[in-house]
C-alpha cells in the first residue's frame, strides 16, 4: 500500500508538471514546431491553454489525499519529500523566470538526483515510516535511512537521464533557439551518444559495485 501510494502521488506530481511544462512552451512559444500536433490543436480550437490549466489542478487535487495520508503516517519527513518534488517537477518550467534548470544547463543533474535517489530513498522511507505506524512504533527519522537507500537509486536515475538525453536529442535545434543550454546542445549529437553509452554502462555495472 506504501508503494502503491507513493508512486500515485509521485506520478500526480509529475505528471502536474508536464502539463504546466506544455502549457508555459505554448504560452510562451506559440509558433515553435516543436510539437506541431499541440500547436495545431491550439490554433483550431480542440485545446486551451484553459483547459490545460484545469489538468494541472485535477492532479494537484488528486495528490491532497495521498499526501494528508503519508503526512498522518509519516509526519513531516515525508511531507518534505513531496514538496521536494513539487518544488522541482513545477521549478522547471514555472515562474517569473521559466526554465532555469535548461538555461543553467542543469537539467540532467535535476532529474538524475529526483527521478533516482530521491525517488528510490523516498520510496524506502515510505516503507518503513508505513511498517513503524502499523507496529505503533515512532517513525524513524530521514537521517535515519541508510546509505544504501540513496547509492541503490543511482542506476535508476541514470536511465531516466538518458531518456531526458534522447528526447533533448531531438529536440536540440529548438531548445538551441530558446536558449537552453541542454546536454544535447552543448556537446551536439556525437556528445549526447557519448553521455548516453557512458550513462548507460554506469546503470548496470553499478549492481556490481553496489
């Protein structure tokens, strides 16, 4: 049930933040061919920006339960994970100052350290804050987690960068002309398959040495 529900609101979360993500690129960039299926949809009328405002909102109201559950479960600690993700799921494309993360070139680092060491320790600490609340026992505190807990997620979240890697890939020639100082722009296509093979043998040789 702990996993169940910490993957629901962390999944909210993100997916909260791909939707502000789509509304702030057709805000902003309204003629960029970079999604020419949203673009189009924009123009003719099928999609508002509207309409994409009340999808962020409807999965920010689905996270309220989950997160009045693990803060009555977990207490604070687990209360600050979740706004860790909010911060940084909306901190990439929201705000008086959009996209800082792809403008400072930290994209990559951003979502290696949320998609994999905050999200598997976050996940552990889930589990034994849920086991220590059903014995009646006091939930441990996030210090309290081992090692082991953040190095186990560091192949998860290499392989989630290398898919960041692949769509920046894409997507260089635009993100180039909005000032994105992404991987893929800065070290070009041969730089990206570098990162990328490099990413990838870190994931699985890391089981070994972990």
């Amino acid at each position: 049930m702990a996993i169940a529900l910490a993957f629901l609101g962390s999944w909210l979360i993100h997916l909260a933040g791909l939707f502000t993500d789509t509304h702030e690129l057709l805000r902003r960039y309204p003629q960029a061919v970079e999604h020419p299926d949203l673009t189009s949809a924009l123009q003719d009328g099928t999609l508002t920006l509207g309409q994409i405002k009340l999808a962020i909102a409807a999965c920010l109201l689905l996270t309220g339960p989950v997160a009045v559950c693990f803060l009555v479960v977990g207490g604070v600690p687990t209360l600050v994970i979740g706004v860790v993700g909010v911060a940084a799921s909306f901190g990439y494309s929201a705000g008086p100052h959009p996209y800082p993360y792809t403008r400072l070139g930290i994209a990559e680092p951003i979502f290696f350290a949320m998609f994999g060491i905050v999200a598997v320790a976050g996940t552990y600490y889930a589990q034994i804050a849920w086991l220590a609340a059903a014995a009646s026992q006091p939930v441990p505190s996030l210090a309290a987690l081992p090692t082991a807990a953040f190095l186990v997620g560091l192949p998860v979240g290499v392989l989630v960068t290398n898919i960041l890697l692949i769509d920046d890939l894409e997507d260089r020639r635009f993100d180039a002309s909005k000032g994105w100082r992404t991987l893929a722009v800065r070290f070009g296509p041969a730089g990206s398959r570098l990162f990328y093979c490099f990413f990838s043998l870190l994931a699985y040789l890391a089981p070994l040495v972990l």
